[in-house]
C-alpha cells in the first residue's frame, strides 16, 4: 500500500515528462522552461490533463486520495471495531435503560389496556373491568413470580408498592376459587385438565399428546382448537397463557394438570357474557351448555372489593396514577429523577425538599473536581517547568517520582492519606508534637473537602505534570532570554513569553484531571466523609445496591453529556492531538 | 436496540472460539459467593473443608457478596448464571426473592432436621424471613468504644452515641439508614415496639434525621465493615458501630481497649440464596452441600472461627470454644441469653417497602 | 546549558546572618515542642551562627567540621527526645554543615548564571525548595506506606513502639503473609497474566490506529478519535457498569478473555494519545525512502518507523500496563473468582478486614518499581555513552 501511494506521487512527474515530449516538435524558438510553461497552459485549453497511464489527471489524484485514505481506514479498523464492540456497546446499551421501561406493560398487558380510558386526573379509582384486568395479570404474574418484580420496580415511584404487590401475588389465587369450586360442584367434568384439553386443544396435538413420554423430547407444542377463539373467547385466551406456561416455565406435562382458578374465572366470564356456544358442536358441548345455564345462578366475585380486602391502598388514587404514569414502554421517569423531578399525573414536577439531592451531587461535583484541577495546575506548574529545564539526567530522576506514585494502588495511597490526615493520624500529630497545634484542637483534614483536594490532587497531579512537561520540553529557552535581553523584567518575560506557550500543556493537564476526577468515586468515599459523596457514588450505589439501574443510567447519562460537552470544547479550542503524556 | 443485538452477535461469533475454556464448570465444583476476610475463613474451616473432605467436590470461593445482588440481576438476565450458591444479609435475601432471582425453599423438605429432633422449619424458626432464604448466622451491629476515652463511667446504653456531653468525641455510624434511624427514635422516646409504626410517617423520617443531626458533626459514616474497628484502633473515634464479630476479634484477638456494648443490637441474619435458573445437575449438587452446611454440628462448628451465633436453636448448646484461643464463644454470642435482654430485630418487610424512599431522604439529608 | 560561574567565598556577614535565619526557623518548631516559641527562634539562631562562625573561623577543616556538627546535634537530639531526636538531630547536624560551607565557599552560585541579581538568586532557591516541597507532597504517601508495612499491629496505625524505635513494634508478617497466603498468590499470579495480555492488544491495536490516524488524509478523524479516546473520558463507573451488563449478555462476564478485553480498551486511549504525539514529530519521507530503496512496508514499518516511534509506544504500553495493574472498578464487576487481580484483594482487604499485607505488597511493587525505573534510566545513559553522544 505504501508504493502505491509513492506511484502516485511519481505519475505526477512522470506527466510533465511525457507532456513535453509530445509538444516538443512543434515548438523550436523558445527556451525550453517557458515552453513547457506555455504547453501546459496550452493543454488546459485543449482538454483534461492526463496521467502517464492515460487516465485524466484529476481523476488519477482522487485516486490515490481515496487509496491513502483507505490505507489510513484500514490501519484504524480493527482498534475502532474492537472499541466499538468491548466499549462503545456497553455503554449505548446501559445507557438504553434509563428510557427503557417496558416491565410495567408487560407484567400487567390488560390493566394498562384497560386503564387507558381511565381519567387519572380525576378522583375515582378505575372500575371493575379494570380491577378484573388486574386481576387476571396479577394471576398469571404470581404463577411466574414476576409479581414482586414489578412491586421492587414502582416501588422506585411509589413507596409501598413492593409490599402491596408481594401481598396481593399471595392472595390472588383465592380469588377465583369461587368459580372454580362452582364448577367442579356442578359436574366433575370439570376436574380435571384432560377433560379440558379434550374441548379446548387441537385434535393434532390430542393425538401427539396420547403418545408422549418425557424421554421422547420436548412436550409437542399447544395448541388451540379451530373456532374456540370465537365460542369462548376470553377462555382461550388465558388458556393458551396457561399452557405456555405449563409446558415451558414448569416444564410440566400439559395433560396431567388441573387448570389455573384463572381459567375457570375465565369461562365463566365468556358463559356469562357474549359466547359463539349456540352454534358449537364440538367434544364436551353438552357439559358447556349445562354450564352455561348453571352459570346465570352462581355466585360472582366482585374485584373492586377484593382486592380492597387485600390492601386498601388498591382504593387509593396513587397507586393507579402511578401504574398509569408508568405504563408505556418508555418513560422519561428515571431522567426526571435523576434532575430531583418526578413525574406524576399533571407531568414533571419538583421533588419534596427533603428528597433533592442529584442537583446537589452534580453541582458538587462539578466544583470539587474544579478545585482539584485548580490545584494540580498550582503544584503542577512549577514541577513540570523544573522538569522542563533541568537538565535531562536530573529531571529524569525526578521524573521517576513523578512516575512512582502511579505505580502504587490507587487504594493503598488513599488509605496512606487517611493514615496521614486523620485526626490522631501522622500529620496532626507532627503539628501536635511541634507543638503548632493544640492536642484537644487538632485540625480536621480528613472526612470532609478538605481530605478530598489533597488526597485526589495527589492522586491526579501526574496526570497534570506529565502533558504540561511534554509541552514545556518544547518552548525554547531562547525566547526567554531574548525577553529578558530586550528589558523585560522576569514576570514579564515569564507572563507574556513563556506562559502563553505553555497554555497548552495547561489545558491538556487541565481537561484530563477535570475528565477524570469527575468520575472517581472510591477516594472521595474513604477520605471525604458526607462531603465526599460524588455524583458516582450514587450512580454505584444504585447501580450495586438498590437495583434501580434505570435512574443509575440517567444519572449516568447526564454525567456523560457532561464530560462528552468537556470533551467537545476542549477538541474545539485545544484539539485533542495536544494531550502528551511523557 | 438492532445495534446492540447485531454487535453483540457479532461479538458472540468472534469470541466463540476464546469461549471454549471459559465455561470452566467442571462437574465437580461448586462455586460459592461469600463476603471475604475472617467470615469466609470460617466457612471456609467449618463447612467447605469438611465437605470437599467427604465427598470430593472441590469449592471454589469468590468473594463478590457485596455485589451479588447486582450480579446475580445481571447474569438473571442474560440467562448465564455462572454462580452456585450466595451468601447475603437478610435484607438482600428479601430483594432477590422478590426480583424472582433466588428459588424458593422448602425447609424440612430440603435442610436437614435438627440434631434435638425438631423439625428444620421450627429449628430455625424466625430467621427464616423469606422464602429464598436459608440462614447461616444470627449477627448484630452494635456499638464498641475506646475504653481509654470514656472515662470512669463506660456506656451502657445505646443512647450514649447521641451523648455528646457526657462522650466527647467522633463516633461511627453505618452510611445507610438503615438502624441509624430506628436507634435515632429510640433515643427520641419512641417505644420500642412503635419504631416501625413512626417511621412509617413522614414525620416519623423527620423525627429520626432530626435526632441524628444533633450528632450530624460529630459522625464519621463507615460503609466498609472493616472502618470502625480500625477507627477504634487509631483512637480516633470514641465510639461506633459495628458487627459484633468484629469488636470480639478487636478485643479478643489484638487485644485492644476496646468494650462493647449489647444494648439495643440490631439482630440480623445472613445465610443462603440459591441462584434461579441452575441446571438440573447443578441444583442437586448445591442442595447437597446446603443440607450439609447448615445442620446443627456445622452452624456450630462455625462459631468457633467468628463469634457470629448459629441460626439454629439446636446449635446453641453445641457452641465450643474458640479454635485458637480456646476461650468459651458462647457468651460472644449475639444470642447468648446475658447478650439478648435487650434485642431489637430489624424488620425486613418495613425495609423492602421503605429502603428507597428512607434512602433518597437520609442522603439527601447527608449531604445537606 | 551549564554557566560556569566563577566562585569565591563569601563574607561573614552574608554567611552568618543567613545560616542564624535558617536556625530561628528550625528553632520555631522546637521551641514551641518544648513550650517557648521565643527561646526557640533565639536559641536556633545563636546557636547556628555560633556554629557557623565556629566552623568557618576556628576548625577551618571542612570534613572534620561537619562530623563535628552532626555528632554535637546528634547527641543534643538525643538528649531532648531519645531515638527519634537523635535521628532528627543527626539530619539538621548534617544539613547545617553541608549549609555553612556551602554558602562560605560560595557554592550556591556555581550552576546559576553570573548575571543574576541577589534577589533572582534567592527566588532561584526558594522556587527550588516549593518544588522540593511538591515532589515530598508525591511521594508522601509512599513514604508512610513503607514503615507501616512493617507494623507488628494489624493495624495501619503508629504505635508507639514503632515511634520508638522499638524492634518489638516491627514485624515481616505481613510479608510472610502475603508470600504464603494462597489468595495473595493467586491475585498476584492472575494480575500478572491480565496485565500484560491487555497491554499487549491495546499496544498491537492502538499504535497501527495511531499510525493510521497520523495519516495526512483521514476521514471522520475527530469522531474517530473521539471513539478511541472515549474510554478514557467516560467515567469508570459508567464503563463498569455498561460492561458489565453487556458483557454478562454475550457470557463474557467472569471470565479471563471479559477482563482482558475490558482492561484492554482501558488503556487504548493512553497508547493512542503517547504514539499520535510521537508520530507529530515523525518525518515521513523515512519511510518513502525505504520504499524507494525497496523495502516492503512490513519491512519498513518494523525497521524504520517502529524504532523511531518505539520510545512512545513503550510510555503507551506502561500507562496501559498500570492501567491494568492497578483497576479496581471494571474487574470488580467483570470478573470473577478466577480472575481475582491484585487490587481487587486489596479492595476486599480494606473493605473487610484491614491488614498491613496491602501496604506490603504496595511497598514490593514500589521497590520492584523503582528498580525497573532504574535499569532503564541507567540503559538508556549507557545506549547514549556507547553511541558518544554527551549526557545532555
């Protein structure tokens, strides 16, 4: 790849050649520099300049153009795939959950169908076709114990609701169970699931069920007889729920299980309401039409009151408000969180005083690692520039202490500044030894701001000696001195000279301090006490601890934008080529 | 999403081949989580040694408790759960079960029944808080001091932490509400019995914060277990609170001035989940081992290596001494009737509700 | 550029008063130790221009002066608070003798240009010393690392034997510990088979992009580099986190290859930004003439180019390796039992039980270090000896 950038290169003198053999007879008087000045002059007029291989000559450079810029792709390729698969996915995935919210429609399907025509500003609680939708999803959520699942989820929203949730999985299957004992009283037909399956499966499957062992693989697949849909609606529908769920999440043989409370429920609805029964001839058509006489005199189950049995708080608005709030699949809930704003049914509003806290965090933040960067330039500055102008053999040496605070754990030196800090610690008792300070008045350093700025400042000050070193190594000395020989006094020549030409060491130091103390988090949390609490913090926090990763990835998007808006400026006014380090 | 899915598939491909030696399941090994440092030391003596001893299965141990639930969520939901069995506090059991990431236990089916002859469920009695859960130990966070510091008349009750007059000086608390808060209202005069009813209450929170920012200035937050002792043992706190395992192995084991306090102890318990979702082999496997770990002999065995108590009451009586120092751990336990007069048990179903909420408002109270 | 500035020696009345100035400094801090701040600063300075107009007018003899200082302060330290004193004593014994001589005979001037006025000289000194104050500030905590890795306690605490000086107060346990403890072992042994696996992609990778990117003609270079640099700028925590999450996904989470690969996009960023920056200076009609003479570009790559670049590949790859060496938060959620790093034992130590076998292994791995930091200092002087340049 490398010659065919350099062929290109030597067409281009290859078609000066060839040019002024082609004219040269034509021409006899002139010298011969002007005359091939006047030939090429003269071939712009006559046509498109050509390449020795013929090919036009604009067409030959945006050639090689596209060749080098191909060899350049294909140098970056493979490190940009790898970051983009082991780095850049990960994050877009994680941050994809702080707008992902699709657990609350997909544990509850019919309630959030149901709720839609609900006015959640209004002051009723929804009706009983609601509580009815509840409680069919509550059924089959408990069954796959996703119930809680949802409960810890709004709980985030809704302080109770992992409670009221846990209560109501244990209690729902007793709800139904007034059906079902009707209906088995009315006729042991309705028993046992064989009989079930009998009128509700395919004649197919029936036939692939009779011959079934365990040993034989996978159960066949359920499925559904031709026209139930339309006779019992409402049956077929949960009964396919039903035994999806006993042949892939029990992994239980369908034939040999009683159906849920849910699916009687069900059949009475479809009974007792509109059915295709008139015109159905299938198996067990008789048993359904006594049923479906019997069914007018049962006795019914009202779910309003239900599940206010179970938990009053099922007749409060907020829980519903909250359900209804949070059931499309994506929510702007968690970003709003992450701003101290919640959001409820008149849209985004603050958060109870007592509860903000992100806003802080994220100012806090943003200060404390401003004031660390503040002063690592300070002890920074006259470091590197000693570095820069010793010579190379001690500020090698030097170097290597600037280095070898790298080389010890990030852990092990926060621990040695609590050493140092604390109050009965080494430097307190230095001072209390010297005699500068009181015993009983020695200086808080540890646990609060103060901790903080000196043990990150040490922790980071590399990162601020080493590009300001590799940029300082570069500004000669001589312009100095000519300062200095013109009259300029040695803060001026420092100030107007020197200074402006080590702005970008500055700036480089300065934005990768800034960047990365932004995100630390361990120190912080050992040495600076409730001070020391960094937006990361709480993003681990929620992260490792409360589980609430969709508000850990808000926070985190948020601190992103951030730091990306850092980065932007700084490749903006610095460029990103100016960072050195060593 | 498409992005995502095409490069993780991508992804997936590329590495199939590196994949191949990094399913290490072999089919003799079990790998359990647990916290780390002295408490895996003594699970490590009392049950895996004696195991791996008797059957040959080889234990591998990962020290990643402090992150398990995050974990367990995670591997939950790829569908690749690389974990055998977890050890938890309580408060987290509780949280995995309801995330329907831990499977649920039936005790006397599935533990071994106790060596008095009764029944694992009646055995183990109230540290069975949750369905996933099966416990180990009974441990409690209570308060050690400097004895140095105190002067003649060392603390007795829990509410010297919130004595500054009498107790100069820094004390350490837990960076979390939860205990700080329910000792703030006791020592605020709320009943013992009516904790969980005030806190309930807005004002109840407001109660509790308030109490505790009487001391706000005076508190140095641990979140590490490790912080408080070796604050006592710098000196530079004059009280704090700890699990009491740690403060017996300060003053037992490096003989520091150091006393503890038993009064108003927070009793907690940390056991077993077992992770949803294990292959059949597996599962059976790690049913064994838990069977075997948590009888009595075993549950007693382990508090010869930490002074955390035995979750069953048939290991009581079997409680030895201590493997190295020989001295008699039964009065080291937090349910030692001398330590027991005055308990307070943590009520973990108020905190599955609360934890968020109280979180958001002790933080932000923290931070303020 | 060394002036050689001609020196004679000085005045008494320069040398005294400023040796008297340094004393009533010094002398603040042990008079206030001892309770009179005033005798202190009168004290320290009569007693170091007493010193100073003893050595210089009376002994005369150099050498035999500044052993008799020291021993004299040494035993004066002694005398106020034992062991520690002796050594403080021994220290400022010595530094008054090295500062008498060096101030008579005019020494200070030696490197500093002629033509400096006084007062530039002293800010030349004093910004000296605020330096010498920032490199203390570095390598501080090292300095309390070491001692305390020695503590007979399991504590990260002084004790007072330790203070004294005491041989009781010490104790290699925590070394003992951490060569026959199996947990320390195994953390070492997979430190060190991560480490350099995930140097060596991101050093492969990252210096064919960065030669990539010095190219004159890229396109999209800003986002490209902006993709690089990333997992340098976002913050760890979100890193962790995304990794973790995605990496659990594809069943890459707790195993060896999941850590490498994380650790190694970790140090991508610093192997990007050493070898962009060497390549700036990189005359690239180097690498045409080796073409023109015939060499193939693998040829010319690995014999022109490489060394020329070598010395920023090699920072690139150090930063990565540490990265590596010394990441706590990505392998914490990455990896698992089998890939238990170094930091992450430190970690589980502090967080659940404290022991000075950290600060142990820190103090290996600083002396390993410096040693490593060492050898190549003295390499490279060698290679610049053998090659007859002059040690610049």
């Amino acid at each position: 790849m490398a010659l065919s950038a350099l062929n290109s290169d030597s067409n281009f003198t290859n078609f000066d050649q060839a040019d002024g053999e082609t004219m040269s007879d034509a021409q006899t008087a002139q010298t011969a520099s002007s005359a091939a000045a006047a030939r090429i002059a003269d071939a712009a007029h006559t046509g498109p300049m050509l390449a020795a291989d013929g090919t036009p000559l604009k067409k030959s450079l945006n050639r090689a153009l596209r060749v080098q810029k191909m060899r350049a792709l294909a140098l970056i390729a493979p490190l940009l795939i790898f970051v983009l698969v082991t780095f850049i996915a990960p994050i877009a995935d994680m941050l994809f959950r702080s707008v992902e919210n699709d657990i609350v429609s997909e544990t509850l399907p019919r309630t959030t169908t149901m709720l839609s025509g609900w006015g959640e500003k209004g002051t009723d609680i929804p009706g009983e076709p609601v509580f009815e939708a509840l409680y069919q999803d509550m059924f089959v959520a408990q069954e796959a114990k996703l119930h809680t699942r949802l409960g810890s989820r709004l709980n985030y929203e809704l302080t109770g609701a992992s409670s009221l949730f846990r209560k109501s999985g244990r209690k729902v299957q007793d709800m139904g169970e007034v059906y079902q004992d009707q209906f088995e009283d009315l006729d042991g037909f309705w028993k046992k699931g064989e009989n079930w399956n009998s009128f509700m499966a395919s004649d197919a499957w029936l036939a692939a069920m009779d011959g079934w062992k365990k040993a034989n693989g996978p159960q066949p697949r359920f499925e559904l007889r031709d026209g139930i849909a339309q006779t019992l609606p409402a049956t077929a529908d949960i009964y396919v729920k039903y035994a999806d769920f006993i042949q892939n999440v029990d992994k239980a043989n369908l034939s040999k299980k009683d159906p849920w409370a849910l699916v009687y429920s069900s059949l009475y609805r479809d009974l007792s309401g509109e059915n295709g029964l008139s015109s159905y001839t299938g198996p067990a058509a008789a048993e359904l039409a006594a049923a479906a006489t019997a069914a007018s005199t049962f006795e019914t189950v009202n779910y309003t009151d239900a599940f206010k049995k179970i938990d009053r708080d099922w007749h409060k608005l907020d829980i519903w408000q909250t359900i209804k709030v949070y059931s499309p699949k994506f929510t702007s809930g968690y970003f709003l969180n992450a701003i101290d704003m919640q959001k409820s049914v008149d849209g985004a509003e603050m958060r109870p005083e007592n509860e903000q806290i992100y806003g802080l965090l994220f100012w806090r933040t943003m200060v404390m690692s401003l004031t660390i960067t503040l002063s690592c330039i300070l002890l920074g500055y006259p470091v590197a520039w000693i570095l820069a102008n010793l010579p190379a053999r001690t500020a090698n040496l030097l170097l290597i202490l600037v280095l070898l605070p790298f080389w010890t754990s990030l852990l092990v030196r926060t621990s040695a500044w609590k050493v140092m800090l604390q109050q009965q610690g080494v430097i307190n008792d230095t001072l209390v030894w010297l005699g500068i300070v009181a015993t009983d008045d020695r200086l808080a350093l540890i646990n609060n701001s103060t901790g903080t700025v000196i043990a990150m400042t040490h922790i980071l000050l590399p990162f601020m000696i080493l590009p300001m070193y590799s940029v300082m190594q570069t500004i000669q000395p001589t312009y100095l001195r000519a300062a200095k020989s013109l009259g300029a006094t040695n803060w001026t020549a420092f100030w107007r000279v020197y200074f402006p030409q080590s702005m970008p060491g500055i700036g480089a130091g300065s934005i990768l301090v800034f960047i990365l103390a932004i995100g630390y988090y361990i120190t912080p949390a050992i040495v600076g006490g409730t001070e020391g609490t960094f937006i990361s913090n709480r993003i681990a926090y929620h992260i490792s601890s409360s589980l609430n990763w969709g508000l850990g990835a808000a926070l985190g998007a948020i601190l992103l934008a951030a730091v990306l808006l850092l980065y932007y400026a700084y490749d903006k006014i610095v460029g990103i080529d100016n960072v050195k380090l060593g | 999403m498409n992005l995502t899915k095409t490069l993780m598939t991508s992804t997936a491909l590329t590495l199939a081949a590196g994949m191949s030696f990094a399913d290490g399941h072999m089919a003799n090994e079990l790998t359990i989580i647990s916290w780390g440092g002295a408490y895996s030391n003594s699970q490590q003596k009392a049950y895996h040694a004696p195991y791996s001893a008797e059957t040959g299965v080889k234990i591998i141990n990962d020290e990643s408790s402090a992150e398990a639930v995050s974990k367990l969520r995670a591997m939950n939901e790829a569908g690749n759960v690389t974990w055998d069995l977890v050890d938890v506090e309580a408060a987290d059991a509780i949280r995995l079960c309801d995330e329907g990431l831990a499977i649920e236990i039936d005790a006397d089916e599935m533990l071994a029944a106790g060596a008095d002859g009764s029944s694992a469920s009646d055995d183990f009695g109230d540290s069975l808080i949750s369905d996933c859960f099966i416990p180990q130990i009974v441990f409690s966070t209570t308060v050690g001091y400097r004895t140095d510091m105190v002067g003649d008349t060392p603390p007795t009750s829990i509410c010297a932490i919130f004595d500054t007059d009498a107790y100069p000086g820094k004390r350490a608390l837990n960076k979390r509400p939860i205990g700080n808060v329910e000792w703030a209202l006791l020592c605020d005069g709320v009943a013992k019995d009516e904790i969980y009813d005030v806190l309930a209450t807005p004002e109840g929170q407001e109660r509790a914060l308030a109490k505790l920012d009487t001391i706000k200035s005076d508190v140095i937050w641990w979140s590490a277990g490790a912080d408080t002792p070796q604050l006592l043992a710098d000196g530079e706190i004059v009280m704090g609170s700890t699990y009491n395992g740690r403060l017996f192995s300060l003053i037992a084991e490096q003989n520091q001035p150091v006393g503890m306090l038993w009064d108003a102890q927070m009793l907690d318990f940390d056991g077993w989940i077992i992770p949803k979702g294990l292959p059949e082999d597996r599962l059976a496997r790690v049913m064994d081992y838990v069977k075997f770990a948590t009888d009595t002999q075993r549950l007693a065995d382990q508090a010869a290596y930490i002074s955390y108590g035995p979750a069953r009451a048939s290991s009581a009586p079997l409680v030895g001494k201590h493997a190295e120092l020989g001295i008699d751990m039964a009065p080291h336990m937090p349910t030692d009737p001398a330590n027991a007069q005055n308990v307070f048990v943590t009520n973990y179903e108020f905190w599955a509700d609360y934890r968020d909420d109280m979180d958001a408002k002790f933080q932000a109270w923290l931070v303020k | 550029m060394v002036a050689l500035t001609p020196i004679s020696r000085t005045e008494p009345a320069f040398y005294i008063p400023v040796v008297a100035a340094f004393g009533a400094f010094f002398g603040i801090f042990i008079g206030t130790g001892q309770g009179s701040l005033l005798l202190g600063v009168l004290g320290g300075a009569i007693l170091t221009a007493l010193a100073a107009y003893v050595l210089v007018k009376i002994i005369k003899n150099e050498r035999a002066g500044r052993w008799l200082l020291t021993a004299l302060f040494a035993v004066g330290g002694f005398a106020l608070a034992s062991i520690p004193g002796l050594l403080i004593g021994t220290f400022f014994g010595w530094f008054f003798g090295f500062l008498i001589f060096w101030l008579y005979e005019g020494r200070y001037r030696a490197k500093i240009p002629p033509y400096l006025t006084p007062s530039q000289v002293f800010w030349h000194f004093t910004f000296r010393t605020i330096c010498g104050a920032i490199f203390v500030f570095l390598i501080t905590p090292i300095l309390v690392v070491m001692p305390l890795s020695f503590n007979a306690q399991d504590f990260f605490t002084f004790t007072p034997e330790m203070l004294r000086f005491d041989p009781a107060g010490y104790s290699l346990k925590h070394y003992r510990d951490f060569f026959t403890n199996d947990a320390w072992q195994d953390a070492m042994k997979n430190s060190l088979q991560i480490a350099p696996v995930a140097t060596l992609l991101s050093v492969t990778f990252g210096t064919l992009a960065a030669i990539g990117l010095s190219q004159p003609h890229v396109p999209f270079r800003r986002a490209i580099m902006a993709i690089l640099i990333s997992p340098m700028i976002v913050p760890l925590i979100i890193s962790a986190a995304g990794m973790y999450f995605f990496y659990s996904r594809i069943g890459l989470q707790g195993t060896y290859i999941g850590v490498v690969l994380a650790h190694a996009a970790l140090g991508i960023p610093f192997v990007i930004i050493t070898v962009t920056a060497t390549l700036v200076g990189f005359d690239n009609s180097l690498t045409r003439a080796a073409a023109n003479m015939g060499a193939n570009p693998v040829t010319t790559f690995f014999r022109v180019q490489m060394p020329l670049i070598l010395p920023g590949v090699i920072s690139g790859g150090l930063f990565a390796f540490i990265t590596s060496f010394d990441e706590v938060v990505v392998v914490l959620f990455v990896g698992s039992a089998g890939q238990k790093t170094l930091p992450w034992q430190m970690f589980i130590g502090l967080r659940e039980q404290i022991s000075p076998t950290i600060l142990a292994v820190a103090t290996i791995l600083v002396g390993i270090s410096i040693c490593l930091l060492t050898v190549v200092e003295m390499l490279r002087r060698r290679s610049e000896r053998m090659r007859g340049m002059s040690p610049s």
